[in-house]
C-alpha cells in the first residue's frame, strides 16, 4: 500500500491529465473564486490607491506560470492560515470563510505545481559547482590534496546554496575557466621523471637560516628573535654585525644546545622559517621539528625555562603571504621532538608560527604577554625531513591518464610512448571517460574526444599532449559537469550520485556504483546501509564543511576585521578564527555522529574549544592547540550554535553589531522565517562608535516609519538577543566607544595599547512577535528551546535544499511533514532526519 507522499508522486500524471481535460475551471479561474474573500477583508488594504507592503491584490496576475507571481500567492496564503492577516486591528473573517480560502488556494498552488513537476521535475539540470568539481578532479585522478576551486568564479547562490540549477548558470567564461582548471588538473597528476625520485633526508638548523637570524637584527629588540645556547642569550652576537660571526664555523658538539626563541607570531616581514628546505617534489614527507618553550626577561638578556605550554602551528608556503595550515602542536618547556606526516607541493617550504603571541606593530610595540618574570618565548632548533615517500612508481593519478605505457625523458619533463598511438588513445578515452562520467559510454561518445586528439597528432603534437587536450574535452563536457537526471523517478545511478554528492560533496564510490548497476541500490534498507557508510567515512566532512560554509555562512568569516582601534586584543589573530571555524565544523559533527536532537543547535551543555577559543569564552576548561570536547559550566551563555563565535562574527561588521543583521539571520538561518526585504529608499542604520547613542535608540528612530515598523517589531527582538556579544563574539556588559569615558587599560595582539572607552550598557531584553518577552540570550535561548518543531521544519527544509538542488516549494509541505513525524521519536536527531530526508520522495525524484 503506497504512503501519502509515494502515491502524489505516482499520480501527477493522471492530475496532471485531470487538470487538462476534466477540471470546469483552470487553475488560474480557481483563484478568481477568492475575489469575494479579499473584497470583504483585504481589499481595503491591498488595493491600487493603497498597496501596503507593496501589494496591490486588485491586480495580482492568476496565472501562476509566473514564479513572482506565483509566490505571492503563496504568501497571501501563509499570511492569512498564519492569522497575520488581516491585521488585528481589522475585523477577522469567520473560521470557515479562511479554511475555505485556504483549501481552495492550497490545491490550486499544488495542482499547478504538480503538472510543472511531471514535466519539469522539482529540480533545474544544474552543474557542478566549484566544491563539487575540484572534488571530483581530486577522485578521477586520485589527487586528494588537489586545490582548483579558488581558480574557478565564485558561484551564484539562490534560496542561500551554490546548488540551485536556477542560479548555476554556464558562460564562456565558466566554461573557459574550467578547461584552464582541467588541463592544470591533468598536468599535476602526471609524475614528471622517470625514474622514482629518491626520498631526500636532512636537518635543518635554526641557526643555519637567514629567515630567522634576519629578525635578530631586524628591531625593535621586543619582536626580536633570540640565538640561544641551551638557556644563555648570545648577547655579543646580537649587539654584533652579523659578519662578526661566522655561524659556518661553529663547533658541531654546540649544535644540539642552539636554538632561535621566538616571542612573536608570523607575519611579515618576521616569518621565522626552514627556509633552507624547499620541497624538491610533491608528495608525503615526514617531518620532526625540536623545540621548548623559554622566558625571556623583560631586559632582554637572559633566558629561563619556559612557564607554559605554547601551541604552535606548522604551516607550509612558497612565499610567506600565504601560509597553508598543516598541523598543531603544544611546545613544553622540556624540549621535544615532534614528528609528523604532511603532504608538501614542490617548492614549499615549513613555518612554525606560535599563535598566541602577539603580533606585534609599530608605534607602540606592547606584549600583552608580559609579566613580571618575563616573556613566552618558543626556542626552535631543528627540523628534520624525510621524503617525498611515494608506494608505487609511476603514481596512481599517472596510471589513471596512461595505464602501463613506456615513458622517456623529454628536457625536463616526461614523454609517453605508445606504438599503436590510435588504438591506445581510444582504450584510454574510453576508460577515462567510464571512470569520469561514473558509467559505461559507447563508441559514438568516445568518437568525438577521439577526434581531438587525433587531429592534435596529425599537426605534429605528441601522444601526450595530444591526449591531455582528449582528457581536458571530457572535463569540460556536460555529461561531466552536469548532472543527468531526467524528470520523475530518479534511476539508480542518479540516486548514487545524488545521495554522494550530498553527504561526500564528490562522485559515487566503486560501492555505491557497484549497488546502482545492479538496482540493489533503489532497496529502503540497502539505501539506509549506504546513507549510513557515507556518513561514518571520512569524506563526510566535505558535507560539514560545504553545508555549514552555506546554511550558517561560515565562508565569510574572513570577510571582515575587527575594527583596530576599538578591537585591538583581536587584531591579526588567525588562531582564533580558524579556531572558531573549528568548533562549529566539530560540534555539528558530534550532533551528526550522536544524532543529536534539532534542539543542540539553540543549546547544550558542551561545545568544543582549544585553549584559544576557550579564553575568548571565559571557560578555563581546555588547554593547548587540540579542540576537544568541553562540559560547559552552568552558567555559560554557551552551549549551541547559536552563539558560537563563528556566527556571532559572520553577523557582524567589523565595527559594531547589528540586531537587525542577528535577528534577519536567526530567523531565516535557525527558524525558517523569512522577514521581506527592507522597502526602496530607505537608509540603513549607521553604526555609532563613539557611544553618543546606542544601537536601540538608532533602531527606535529608524524604525518610527510605518513601512518599517511591522518587519522590526519581528527582526529586531530576537537580534537584541544577541548583544551581549561583540564583532568576534566576545562577551560584553558594556559597548565599546572612541568617544568620553572610562577608559580602558590594556594592550592588544597588535602590540597597540587601548584607545576606547567603555559606553553604555548592554540591554539584550526584547518581546516576540507573538507577545513573549525576555530578558537576555538565555530566557530567548529557553524559548526557542520550545520551538522544537520550527527548528526542525527549518533544519529538514536546509537538508532538503542542499541535498536535492531545489528549495522547498509549496507542494513539497506535505512530503516535509512526513519527514517529520518519522523523526520526532529521535528528538529530531539531524542523523534521523538526513535518513527520512534520502528515503523520501522529494530525494528519489528529480
């Protein structure tokens, strides 16, 4: 027996043909029954003389092939079932005359969608957008580590993801950027010698590098590096000229007791760095780095074991401008070895950076460090390296393009050699392409390919070459940068690539192939054993990434600075924005790995920290460079993403905050409530930083203009939530001000010295739209705690999205109700609902 949402997919045709030849009237003359509906309670309002919010329903289209047009009916119908319309100070119609309006509306906006659907699909044929592409260059080619994305044109979202086929358009210029991405790909899975390059080992000194003696001499002293002998400073050498000393000669029993003390953090020009090292391939290498941790005194001349631990991170780089993360460590005072396996390109080079020392500029040169014994300082001695470590000669990426065939050398670069150059060009095509467009192709498909390359060898152009232009033709073809899916019921191949490009952002596995052409695939319980294998491997956190980058914003969080005078303890500190990147990729993966309830997202009593991120809080529960799970104390306003730093500084400029920017965030982002856009011509509330006014005062005024004033009395409160909580997330009882009072003493990550004051207090307090009120983040937090339906609404509405290519629409509600009642037992557990979500129609059909 067919369930609800099985038999509406099933039937559309016979509604569809229904609608055409059986129906009295069509959908557009079904609406014009409403017109005594809104004559009696709408008209007064929405009509041609007075349009409020913009809507003249006197001359509304009915017909709905319109999307415009068609969602303004959709929201007349929201309105009204919602009670928000009419007005409260208007009379409200009976009972029956709006659950007549609503059944009436209702089928006919589903009926029209319906027919749209059996001809359409729910979803537009849409590309590969740039995540999804390098990722799939990355498993054609078996290049992992490949990074493209950044060279491809930033991707149009709509409804708030890069996966709508509605925005992801294709041009010339698309199209030729991803031949340049393609041929660049191709060239960088191909090896480039003969013969397997031989791992390299050696060790490099602190001493040996002009990177780090360079800040010896570079001052002031207090960003200074320090030449060490085991504890003792070498003073003559840094009051010297650097050719009064000549380090080549120096005694081999002193090395193992030299070292260079850092008390800065990278940046340029000071970017202590193995310089001496420069990758001579890509590949693995293995790396063991030396160090303690030491103080310096606050006279600059003797040194001492260090009073903590410092975490430090290692980074690789060909310049030092852009610095590519590698690894965390946490130095002791008793000097360690710390080894480590990274993956290096050609040419780069390693920087251990000690992220929580200041980074320290001009004219005040200040160390928020400092304390009566002294300064932190990381002693650095030695790096060690080994590699490139490769298993198999030529690679596998080289295998995928030219299987077994001889290779010779050529200059500097390689030559494959084929004796029948035709014949393996086609054997080679034709495996390619299989393996790129994740089925079999024929004869007639390989043709053309073909064609290109051999047309390239008629005009003199060598195998490869001519065989890397076939290969950069089928990256750049639709059948790869498109997905195929035909309208209706999804075939199992589809399936397999919708279900992997939801949960791993890539192409199908050899598994999940194997499942699609036999059809096992398209089983219930053999789809629900494959949805829960993608999600316990490792490529899943390409979901979390690519997911939270688009529902929460999360990729621009660099996308501004906190402003240097009135936030100078947050100035140039990567270590806190990566780390709070990291807490939120990590938290959503405890709620997806536990099944966590819809509710974690307002609140918990956990989150993840590293010592970093745990300062900013305020919680002294988590030491050194390693997130990790912490218990949060009670009285934490903690606890949820809702007020991890990563949002709280992804919803705000860098100069101060904005409740209107919070609220439009939290109620479209956490509750699936979407504010209209502000009306024409009207100016946005300027930020006042010298603390004449506060943000509730400019809000009031702003707000005073009837256009305005409904839509605030929604966004506002739920952002004034949100004001304890400053542009990096920062707990604060008062704003910060360049203007009249106390002020603050202090010094920043900068090095600069305080220059704001303290403004006026904080009022987080607010009423909701339906009357509730609060008095802080935490009464809102218990209310929305409440909400648990709404979020998870929004929560399945998000996945949905994302997962299919398609916002969810006015016909889909039915399908999203199922989803929830099958995952209410499980608290609405974000697991739970990801299995309902692909189980369901709307993920089986396009």
């Amino acid at each position: 027996m067919f369930s609800p949402v099985s038999k509406r997919f099933r039937l559309l045709s016979t509604i569809l043909l229904t609608l055409l030849c059986c129906s009295r009237i069509g959908a557009t003359e079904a609406l014009f029954e409403l017109e005594g509906f809104f004559q009696g309670h709408c008209y007064d309002c929405h009509d041609s003389d007075t349009q409020e919010a913009g809507l003249d329903l006197t001359q509304l289209p009915r017909d709905l092939r319109d999307p415009q047009v068609y969602e303004k009916w959709v929201l007349a119908h929201d309105r009204v079932v919602a009670g928000e319309m009419p007005p409260e100070k208007k009379p409200r119609p009976a009972e029956h005359e709006i659950e007549d309006f609503r059944k009436l509306l209702a089928k006919e906006l589903i009926n029209f969608e319906d027919a749209r659907i059996v001809k359409e699909g729910r979803a537009v044929k849409r590309r590969l957008n740039r995540y999804e592409y390098e990722n799939a260059l990355r498993e054609l080619l078996e290049l992992p580590l490949l990074e493209v994305k950044d060279s491809l044109p930033e991707d149009p979202t709509y409804h708030g993801y890069n996966k709508i086929g509605k925005a992801l358009d294709m041009s010339y210029v698309q199209l030729s950027r991803y031949l340049d991405v393609a041929d660049y790909a191709l060239r960088a899975a191909m090896i480039h010698q003969v013969d397997k390059p031989q791992p390299m080992q050696g060790r490099y000194y602190a001493w040996d590098d002009n990177h780090f003696w360079n800040t010896v001499y570079l001052g002031p002293i207090m960003r200074s590096n320090f030449p060490l002998i085991d504890y003792e400073v070498q003073l003559d050498i840094m009051r010297g000229e650097r050719s009064a000393y000549d380090r080549s000669k120096r005694p081999e029993s002193q090395k193992p007791y030299e070292s260079m003390a850092v008390m800065a953090s990278n940046f340029e020009p000071i970017n202590g760095q193995f310089s001496q090292f420069k990758a001579p391939h890509d590949g693995w290498y293995n790396l063991t780095l030396s160090a303690k941790t030491v103080t310096i005194s606050n006279t600059f001349d003797k040194a001492s074991r260090g009073m903590r631990s410092e975490p430090v991170r290692i980074y690789s780089s060909t310049h030092a401008s852009k610095l590519r993360p590698l690894h965390a460590i946490d130095v002791t005072p008793d000097r360690q070895e710390f080894e480590m396996r990274v993956w290096l390109f050609e040419g780069e080079t390693i920087h251990p950076d000690a992220t929580r020392f200041p980074r320290i500029r001009p004219p005040d040169f200040g160390n928020p460090l400092a304390v009566p014994q002294g300064r932190p300082a990381v002693a650095f001695s030695w790096l060690e390296v080994e590699g490139p470590l490769y298993q198999e000669w030529p690679t596998a990426s080289h295998r995928v393009l030219f299987d077994d065939l001889p290779i010779i050398e050529h200059g500097d670069d390689i030559r494959v050699i084929s004796r029948e150059s035709a014949v393996d060009a086609k054997r080679l095509l034709k495996r390619f392409m299989q393996k790129a467009y994740n089925r079999g192709v024929t004869d007639a498909e390989v043709q053309p390919m073909l064609d290109v390359v051999v047309a390239a060898m008629d005009k003199g152009v060598d195998f490869t070459e001519a065989l890397i232009a076939g290969y950069t033709g089928v990256l750049a073809s639709p059948a790869f940068i498109y997905f195929e899916e035909d309208a209706g019921k999804l075939e199992a191949l589809a399936v397999a690539e919708r279900l992997s490009y939801f949960l791993w952002n890539s192409p199908p596995d050899a598994e999940l192939l194997q499942l699609a052409n036999t059809g096992e695939l398209m089983l219930p319980h053999v789809l629900e054993q494959q949805t829960e294998r993608l999600l316990n491997d490792d490529r899943s956190e390409r979901f979390i990434y690519a997911f939270l980058d688009y529902w929460l914003d999360l990729r621009h969080i660099r996308k501004t600075a906190p402003d240097p005078v009135l936030y100078p303890d947050y100035q140039l500190d990567d270590m806190l924005e990566d780390s709070m990147l990291w807490e939120t990729r990590l938290y959503f993966r405890e709620m997806l790995d536990h099944n966590l309830g819809v509710r974690t997202i307002v609140d918990s009593d956990f989150t993840i920290l590293n010592e970093r991120l745990a300062n900013h809080y305020g919680i002294n529960r988590a030491q050194g460079a390693q997130m990790q799970r912490v218990t949060l104390p009670a009285d934490s306003p903690r606890g949820g993403i809702l007020t991890q730093a990563s949002v709280l500084k992804v919803t705000a400029d860098g100069n101060n905050t904005s409740p209107i920017v919070r609220g439009v965030w939290i109620m479209e982002r956490l509750l699936g409530m979407h504010p209209p856009p502000p009306p024409p011509n009207i100016e946005a509330v300027e930020t006042d930083t010298s603390g004449a006014t506060t943000i509730r005062e400019q809000l009031k005024l702003h707000s005073n203009s009837p256009s305005c004033v409904n839509c605030h009395l929604k966004i506002d409160p739920v952002g004034f939530s949100l004001e304890n909580f400053d542009v990096m997330g920062g707990w604060r009882d008062y704003y910060r001000s360049t203007g009249d009072g106390e002020l603050i003493k202090g010094t920043g990550h900068n090095g600069l010295f305080f220059n704001f004051s303290r403004g006026q207090p904080v009022d987080a307090s607010g009423q909701l739209w339906d009357g509730r009120e609060f008095a802080d983040i935490y009464e809102l937090k218990t209310i929305l705690v409440g909400e648990e339906k709404l979020l998870a609404k929004n929560m399945t509405n998000q996945l949905v999205t994302y997962a299919t290519g398609a916002p969810v629409s006015f016909g889909d509600r039915p399908e999203v109700e199922q989803i929830l009642e099958k995952s209410e037992y499980s608290g609405y557990g974000i697991r739970t609902l990801i299995h309902q979500i692909v189980q369901s129609e709307l993920f089986l059909h396009k």
